[in-house]
C-alpha cells in the first residue's frame, strides 16, 4: 500500500499531537478531526486508508461515527480508548470497529496497530490475486469450494466447528471478533454458555494449528474481548 493516508480523531490535543508527530516521523500522511461532526465529514470527503478514532469525543458518542462510517464505507477503524472500559471496546467492535488501542499507548503500539490494519487493507484490496477459494496464512490453508482445511500440505482432521472458526477467523485476518460477533456468526446466538464452547473448540483449533501451546503464532486471544487472526509471512 503506497503511503496511505489516516484519519485521526481525537479532541484530546496532547494525545493528538502525540498521534501526529508519530505518523508525520514515519512519512505517513494524515488528517486530524477534533469532534464527530467533523471526523463523519472528513471520513466522507477525503475517504482515508485508515481511521484512529477516540471513543469519547465532545459531541458524539464514538460508537455512532462508527455507525455512520459504516453504513457507507469498510475502511479500518482502530479505536482509541481508557483502559477501564472493555465493554466500550467491545461495543466498538461489534459496531464494525477492526482493533482498539488502550489509552495511555506508547508509540510502539501504535506504529504496530496500523502496520496490521495496513497488511489487512493489503490483503482485503487483494494484492494476492483474485482466487479467493483458497486461504493460505502461514502453514494452515483453507480450500473453500473442497471445504477441508490444510497444515503445511497435510490434510487437518476438524469437527465442522472447528472448520467453522477456522474460517471465520481467516475471513476476519487482522481484525479482532468479539465473543459475540463469533457466537452469533456460529451458533447464530450468542449466550454465555456459547462463549464457555467457544474457548473450548478455540483450545482444540489451536492445538491443530498452533506449532506450540505458549505462545500463539495465529490466533491472538484478546482477554474479556476475543480473539484475532494475525498475518504471519
Ligand atoms: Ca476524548
């Protein structure tokens, strides 16, 4: 993606500024909103590559600029947000949002955010041609149309739960789900005792999947919030 240009939304100017000389030192190209108003307005004049977005601003809720984005556009939206509030990120995500980045960040954190959204941009403009029956992240691969799953060419023995996650998961690369959004997409509800089975099936994915039960290489467990696919090379 050559030189991408983001959006940042944010009322507080410290934070702002701190945003912006980040992105300014790295040769990304931005524009910045202070309010709601504003932020809806540039999203849809300008059509940025990516979106930082507060979730406290002073005249809208940020959970309604994501609705209002939404109803038109797929571009990725990376929340800002306080430590304390899981249920804001969780209701952000579900809203469409793609990541979240916790308040106060270092900018280490948020160089690596937008590296993952722009290989998710990458991927979902498809640079990697136009087959999209086949998935291929690293060793697993899914084969759409034959509907079975692969692991460096050996075929995956999975229930069709765990294929079912599988290809949620690979849909979704680079963007966390939510217990919910999972849930619903699975079992079309989403009670409590779906979130227990979910971990369930996500242990025995990854013991299929993972090279190691430590430290997950493919899927990234958000705790109290769910789980994302990452990119691997
Ligand atoms: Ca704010």
């Amino acid at each position: 993606m050559a030189n991408p240009v983001i959006l940042v939304i944010e009322d507080d100017t410290p934070v702002r500024n701190l945003i912006v000389t980040t992105l300014k030192t790295h040769e990304y190209r931005f524009l910045t909103a202070k309010n709601g108003a504003e932020a809806v307005m540039m999203a849809t004049s300008h059509n940025p590559e990516v979106v930082f977005l507060d979730l406290g601003l002073p005249d809208m809720d940020g959970i309604d600029v994501i609705r209002q984005i939404r109803s038109w556009s797929n571009m990725p939206i990376i929340v800002i947000s306080a430590r304390s509030d899981d249920a804001d990120k969780i209701e952000a995500l579900d809203a469409g949002a793609d990541d979240y980045l916790t308040k106060p960040f270092s900018v280490d954190e948020l160089l690596a955010r937008l590296r993952v959204t722009i290989r998710r941009l990458s991927l979902m403009t498809g640079d990697g041609g136009s087959d999209h029956s086949v998935y291929t992240n690293g060793k697993p691969t899914i084969d759409h149309s034959a509907g079975v799953a692969y692991l460096d060419g050996e075929e995956l023995k999975l229930t069709s739960m765990e294929y079912k996650l599988l290809c949620l998961l690979a849909r979704n690369t680079g963007k966390v789900l939510t217990h919910t959004y999972i849930t619903q997409n699975i079992w079309g509800r989403s009670w409590d005792n779906d979130v227990a089975s979910l971990r369930v099936f996500m242990t025995t994915l990854r013991k299929k999947i993972e090279p190691g039960p430590v430290s997950p290489k493919y899927i990234q467990t958000h705790v109290g919030i769910g789980y994302r696919m990452l990119k691997v090379d």
